[in-house]
C-alpha cells in the first residue's frame, strides 16, 4: 500500500506499507474480505509538530497562582508548571510512538467514518473476543497496559482459558479515528458501529467492556443486543436510582434509608455534581468555544487534567515525586495524543451530541436484560454499591468493590484490571 497522508491542521498520519503484516493476526478464512475493507495503519508526527509542541509550552503564558492553599480553585499553578517543565525538557513523544507501532493498528469505514482500532488476537485460538473503550479525557493510551495480560494470560497469572482476543478502538473525533462533520454520534450510534466492528472481525460471539464514555457505549451495546453479544463489563457502572438521581438534581439531601455502601456513593456523587461538572457542563453547551485548548497545549493539559477530583490528586502526587498507578509519562502520552491529533474540540462534541440526542442520564440505570459485570473501584466519580448494581442489572454475573483504583482503573491498576476480566467473563466463555 501506498503511504497516504490523513493531513489535518498540524497533522500528517502515515499509513503505510509495513503495518501490512498485521494482518497476519486475522485468521485465514477471514484475511481477503478484512483486505477489503480494513487498512492497516501505523502513526508518524514530523519531528516539527513535536519542536512546536515544546516550544509553546515553554513560552506558556502564566497566570498567578490561585489565591487558597488547595485545589479547590482548579488545577493549581504548581501543579501544573511541573508538568510543563517535564514536558518541555525531558519528555519522549517516540517511546509512546514506537509502542503504538509495535501493535497491530487498523482504519476502516463504518457509517461514513473512518474508525481506528488495535486488535491483538491471543494465540489461543479459544480465546473470547473483547471490545474494549475509552472515555473521556482517556484515548487508546488508556488500555495498552492490560493487552498483554488479557491476550497472554499464562504469563500474566491466569490460564489458557482466560484468554482474550482485544480490539481497541479509538471512539469517533477521538485520537486517530475521523472526525465526525455533522452532529449525531451519540453512544447509541457508536454502539452501532461497534457492533459492524466486531462482525466484520469476524467474531460471531463476543463481550464489550468500557468505562465513562466506554460505558455509555457498551451499555447502549447491551439495550441494542446485536446477535453475538454476550454480556458487558464496566468499571462505572449506571446503577443511581431515580429518587437519589432527583435528589442530586435539586441539589437537595440524601434519601433517606441509604445503607452506608449507599450514603458513600451519594457523597460522592453529591461533591461532584457540586463542584466536579465544569467541563461537562461547558462541553454539553459550547464545545466549539474551546479554542484556547486547542491553541496551548498546557490549556489543553490543565483542561484535561480537571476532570474528577480524585484523579487530579492522584496526578499532583505524581508530579511531586511520588509513586503512584500512573507515571508523568503515561500522562504526557495521553495530553500529547490529543494535542498532536488536534481532538480537543472534535472530542469534546460527544458531549454536545449525547446532551441535544439524549437517552437518559448519564449514571441512570437503562433496563439490560443481557448479563452484566461490575468492578466497583473506590476512587471512582461514585463507587457503586452491590445494592443499586442488582437493582439495575438484573442479569448481574459479578460484583467486586475493589479496594484500589479510580476513573483510569485499567491504566492505573492493569493486573487487577485484567484479573476482573478473567472473573467477570468466565461464565460466559462456554457459549462461545
């Protein structure tokens, strides 16, 4: 294949030649109908994206630092100028490069969209096959850590049986996938394209798996049911009950009658639809307003960085030296995907799109019928308790409130990640 250039501002993507051998992990019976329709595909920014990249961070324009002794104002100064010296002096674009083109990487078109993925078959042929996605403000980068252990069990502390075949796929407007140019690719609509996805792999059975946006998706996934879909795992789960989701609404107190797993959840989800919601709140109403995160990239680092409270203080430790689930790295290469492939604001449209096409409430429960997993992970935006996850699923196959962990569960904490997986999904392995 010729090399052709995906041009955006400030982009070149190359496709090329020699991720044609990827296409050795698709099996035989299905390689001259996958050549058809799915290129392989591999990534390349010039060297002068990345000199750009460095030299506006370092000439950041800075503002003065907030005027209280915590983070309750945002993202604080010190914070954030820590992440900016590493970034603008010491931090490495390629090694997160090379990684990405060491794995099997796919383009296709499903419903007028170019949509990338990852797909790493294991060499167990038995293997269940697994979709798992990203949310926001996480991309592919998210998941790389737990590929290995879910496609090469035995060295990771399982066995054969547990293996997984993975695909990957970067949602619409996020990372390498296209841009959408018109309005309307809501979870639904990319449950859809998942579901097409799958198929044309060429698996006639298989589990989806997702987190913030990734469970919006697996769980329309679930109400749409596609022939060959056995069952969902999430890490954020949609369980709240109607009478705690009014109470949050009004902003009033609690139900009454909340068992202590329960007041925990609504404390948390009390503080963040309190003093959490900022970015949603923007990005559900003026998306497009976002251009000064598209034009600095420490603007688009402290935007992302604001997402939940939680992750953020975890995200200071690491800067200050301490350690923790994630390196200043792993965070680099996720802030630097979104700003080399110029998604701030194409992302941030999801937002838009599910808020004027909506389908319930984010965290509300929408009646699947089909089996249902959960992991509950404390540092969550809300760690569901068992009660609401029996009440919302009534298929529930597993329920582990995990003792450490938060938004980024798989990024952060891979083997426990993948040995959820490995519990969640044996039940289901024997249809397929």
């Amino acid at each position: 294949m010729s090399a052709r250039t995906l041009s955006t501002t400030r982009r070149e993507l190359l496709i090329t030649a020699g991720a044609a051998a990827a296409l050795s992990v698709v099996p035989r019976t299905l390689r001259a109908a996958a050549e058809a329709s799915i290129r392989p595909f591999s990534v390349s920014f010039p060297q002068e994206e990345l000199d750009d990249l460095r030299r506006r961070v370092a000439a950041t324009r800075w503002p003065d630092r907030e005027t209280v002794a915590n983070d309750t104002q945002g993202v604080q100064l010190a914070t954030i100028q820590k992440l900016a010296q590493y970034w603008a002096t010491d931090y490495d674009w390629r090694k997160m490069e090379a990684r990405l083109n060491a794995l099997p990487q796919f383009i296709t078109e499903i419903d007028g969209l170019d949509i990338h993925f990852i797909h790493v078959r294991s060499k167990h042929e038995n293997a269940l096959p697994i979709i798992v996605t990203h949310g926001w403000p996480g991309s592919i980068i998210e998941q790389l850590k737990i590929i290995e252990p879910l496609t090469n069990p035995i060295a990771h502390g399982g066995t054969e049986a547990d293996a997984f075949h993975v695909v990957i796929p970067s949602l619409p407007g996020y990372g390498f996938s296209g841009k959408p140019a018109a309005p309307g690719w809501t979870p639904v609509r990319i449950a859809h394209a998942w579901a097409t996805l799958m198929q044309r792999l060429g698996y006639p059975k298989y589990v989806a798996q997702g987190g913030d946006w990734g469970n919006a998706v697996s769980e329309q996934m679930a109400v749409q049911q596609p022939a060959g879909l056995l069952g969902i795992h999430t890490n954020m789960a949609a369980t709240v009950p109607a009478d705690v989701a009014k109470a949050l609404a009004a902003g009033g107190p609690a139900p009454e009658g909340l068992s202590e797993d329960e007041k925990r959840a609504w404390e948390q989800l009390d503080d963040f639809y309190k003093n959490g919601l900022g970015y949603a709140i923007e990005m559900n109403n003026r998306p497009q307003t976002l251009y000064g995160i598209v034009d600095s990239p420490v603007g688009l680092a402290a935007w992302m960085l604001d997402h939940d409270i939680r992750s953020y203080r975890l995200i200071a430790r690491v800067f200050d030296g301490e350690t923790e689930g994630l390196t200043r790295d792993d965070i680099l290469d996720n802030v630097t995907m979104y700003w080399l492939t110029n998604t701030a604001i194409s992302s941030a449209r999801l937002y838009w799109d599910n808020a004027h096409f909506p389908t319930g409430g984010f965290f509300d429960p929408r009646g699947i019928k089909i089996p249902v997993a959960v992991s509950a992970f404390p540092d969550e935006i809300y760690q569901a308790p068992q009660s609401w996850a029996e009440k919302a699923y009534p298929n529930l196959i597993h329920y582990n409130r995990l003792a450490k962990g938060g938004h980024f569960a798989a990024w952060e904490q891979p083997a426990t990640f993948a040995a959820e997986l490995r519990t969640a999904f044996r039940p289901l392995r024997r249809a397929i």
